[in-house]
C-alpha cells in the first residue's frame, strides 16, 4: 500500500499555521513597503542622488520575484520549514549587514539581494502550508494570513519612525534585523502535515513525475498581454509607497506625520483586498473587467495626489491608492485562470512572477531619476500613473482576445471563471501559491 498524505484538517493547528504566516507577510512584505522611511536618511548620509538609493529596493523587489523558482525548489527537496527558517536568517542577516555601514554598495547586497531572498523564501513557503492545512476555509484563512502584510505595514510606519529618530537609521536597521530572526520561530511552527508509513512489504513510492516550466504557454497572444500588464503594473506599484514619505515630508509637517500616510494606505489597502474578494464572488463582472477598471482608477488617482499641497488631501488620496491596490491584489492572481485556464495557472503563476520583477526593479530607479532630474516628487506619481493607464489597456486587450476566442468557439467560457467551469469551489482562494512540483 502507498503511503498518503492526511487530509486537510480545517483547523485545529492549522490556524496556528495561519498566525505563523500572519506574522511572516508582515516581517517580510510589511518591512518591504516601510523602507521608503530611510529613503531621505541614507541619501543625506551617503550624498548621492535618489536614483542611487532607489536601486536598493528595486534589487530587494527584484530578488523576491526571482527567488520564487528557488524557493519552491529547495522545498521539494527539504521542507517549507527549512526554508521558511532559512529566509528568516538571510533576511535578519541583510539587515544587520545594512546597519553596519560598509558603503552603498554593500546596502545593494545586503539589504537588496539578501533581504529580498530572504523574503522570497519566507513568503512562498508560508502560502504553501496554509494551502495544505485547508480545503474547505481555504479562503478566510488565506485572508487571515495575507492581511498581516497590511496590519504589519500600519503599525510599522510610526514605529520605524520613531526608531530612526531615536537611533538613526543605522539603530533601526539593526533593531529591525532582530526582529526579523522572529521568522525562524515562525517557520519551525511550521509543522508539515504526517504522512502514513508504507505497510510491510510494500513496494515504496515512486516519485512523483515533476512538471517543469511550460514556456510554450507564452505562445498565447492573451497571456503575452496580461505579463505585459503585470510589467507595467510592477513598474508602478512600488513606487508610490518610497516616494509618499519624502513627498508628505516636503509639505512641512512634523516628523511623524509622513509616516502616517503610509499607516492610511495599508489599513485601506486591507479594505480593498475584503471588499474587492467578495465583490468578485458576487460575480457582477468578468473578473479582467474589474481588474482593468480598478487599475485605470489607480492610475487617475496618482495623476490627482500630487496636484494638492495639503497635508490631509496627500492622506486621503493615499488611502484611495491603497484602498484601489488592495481590489488589484484580490483579482489580478485568479484573473490569471480566466486567461489560461486551471491547467495552465500554475505554469502561468510563474511567469507571471518571473516577468514582473523588471518592472519592480526597474520602475522606482526610473521614478528617482525623474525626481532628481525635474527638482519635483510629483514627477514620481506622474510616471507611476502612465504606467498603470497602459497597463489597465493591456488587460482590455487580453480580455478582449479571450471574449473574442470564445465568440469564435461558439461558447461563452469566459463569461465565468475557470475553477467554476470546472466544477470546482467558488471559492477559490485568492491568491493560490504554486505547487511544489511546479518548478523543477
């Protein structure tokens, strides 16, 4: 007899794999989204443009995406514990490397490649156990655990400025380094799921066929559009949060108050990921439709921040950024069925991954340079508002082909999902990890 993994338990422990992961999006994706803190401190320090500094979180952006393919490998040979643990010393190292000032260089390193391998392998990890732990509450835990980042995001933005303010930010670098170790605490809870001894004289198991990357699917003219999109997209989104910092700041008010921006647009973001989820449940819209049309709002947003100088109108279009950002998070993942179908979506996801890391890497340097070169932060939102307008129209050509193909085959496919084509649960998750075997 074959040896079998047991059946998801729905509770029980698993939802203290679901605090575990908690904790992990917010010491990882919830650091990430603050470091436009340090921005002006290690700029002053080093005497360097803002293009030069903006590289540092390009590479850590770039370095999660592209640690995604390593991270799911090195989980099939040892286990999401390991490498959740792993990421957690590789990102706590990245930060006490950082602190100790070596030079610009070494924040690449350090804070760039180490802290974003770090997070990638404590990120892709810890979405891959609450996967296993639920069938049936799949969604809300996946919920649970992804609002962490947000939570993490709002708390984080007074206290990493009251850290650079009371130690510099070479302190709060270190200080947050030692938090960061919390990761391999919460990678060792990580308790994978038992599996059932062979019986006695059983053959053992032979191993499981492993897919690898399908490239072919990049032959689909759709999929082209939608990585289009996701490059665009990329450029965009990480922008916004390194430059709301400097650009609140140069509105003269006090110390804390820039921070609070970034607290508005994170409590708003885990709004729009709630709200956004359900309304894409109720299934009032095609799913491209929604995402194309919350990206566009995005888009008109950033183009609207800057035009006010008062501090309260920055907040409160900060928080509409956000509250947009998280709707984008909720679909732009499970869209990725209604382009390529269930069959396809794992191979998808990572292309998906691998393809957006040059609009991450290359989108906050391009913004500084724009800010250096004009004298002006509101260029850094001008830029980050093109590129999500033309990638709101990319997703309108995708959704376009597939309404297209589907006229052509005489069926309305497209008119629904494709996990409830298929007869599966509406409720898929939101945002479903890839399979372990899925990059070998």
């Amino acid at each position: 007899m074959k040896p079998h993994r047991q059946e998801a338990p729905d509770g029980g422990y698993g939802w203290v794999v679901v605090m575990s992961a908690f904790l992990i999006m917010g010491l990882t994706a919830g650091v990430l989204k603050n470091f436009g803190l340090f921005f002006l401190d290690i700029q002053s320090h080093f005497e360097v443009p803002l293009s030069t500094v903006s590289w540092v979180t390009s590479t850590t952006i770039a370095m999660f995406h592209l640690g995604a393919p390593a991270a799911s490998m090195l989980t099939l040979q040892f286990s999401q514990r390991a490498v959740i643990m792993a990421g957690g010393l590789l990102a706590a190292s990245g930060m006490l490397l950082a602190s100790l000032d070596l030079g610009l260089p070494w924040l690449y390193l350090s804070m760039g490649f180490l802290q974003g391998l770090g997070i990638s392998f404590s990120w892709i990890p810890a979405n891959s156990v609450v996967s296993r732990y639920f069938v049936r509450w799949r969604p809300i835990a996946f919920a649970v655990a992804s609002s962490g980042e947000c939570v993490f995001s709002f708390l984080f933005s007074p206290f990493f400025q009251w850290l650079i303010q009371t130690y510099r930010w070479r302190g709060a670098l270190l200080i947050i380094g030692g938090l960061q170790l919390n990761l391999c605490v919460c990678g060792a809870l990580m308790r994978p799921l038992p599996q059932d001894t062979e019986t006695a004289g059983a053959e053992p198991q032979k191993k499981k066929k492993k897919k690898r990357m399908n490239f072919q699917l990049l032959r689909k003219p759709e999929l082209l559009f939608y990585i289009l999109f996701a490059v665009s997209a990329a450029a965009a989104f990480f922008t916004p949060p390194l430059f709301l910092v400097p650009f609140a700041s140069s509105l003269g008010v006090g110390d804390y108050w820039p921070a609070m921006v970034l607290s508005a647009l994170a409590m708003a973001d885990l709004a729009g990921r709630l709200i956004c989820g359900w309304v894409a449940n109720l299934r009032l819209a095609r799913n491209l439709q929604l995402l194309a049309t919350v990206v566009a709002l995005q888009g008109a947003v950033l183009f609207l921040l800057p035009v006010s100088h008062i501090y309260w109108a920055v907040v409160a279009s900060a928080a509409l950024y956000g509250f947009l950002f998280g709707c984008v998070v909720a679909v732009h993942v499970t869209s990725i069925l209604d382009v390529v179908g269930l069959e396809g979506f794992d191979c998808a996801l990572g292309l998906f991954m691998l393809f957006r890391s040059v609009g991450g890497f290359v989108g906050p340097p391009a913004a500084g340079w724009l800010v250096d070169a004009m004298e002006d932060y509101s260029y850094a939102f001008y830029l980050s508002g093109c590129c999500l307008v033309v990638s709101a129209a990319f997703v309108v050509l995708a959704d376009h082909l597939i309404q297209k193909r589907a006229e052509q085959t005489g069926g309305r496919e497209s008119d629904q999902p494709a996990e409830v084509k298929r007869g599966s649960s509406a409720s898929t998750p939101l945002s479903e990890p890839p399979q372990e075997d899925d990059w070998s």
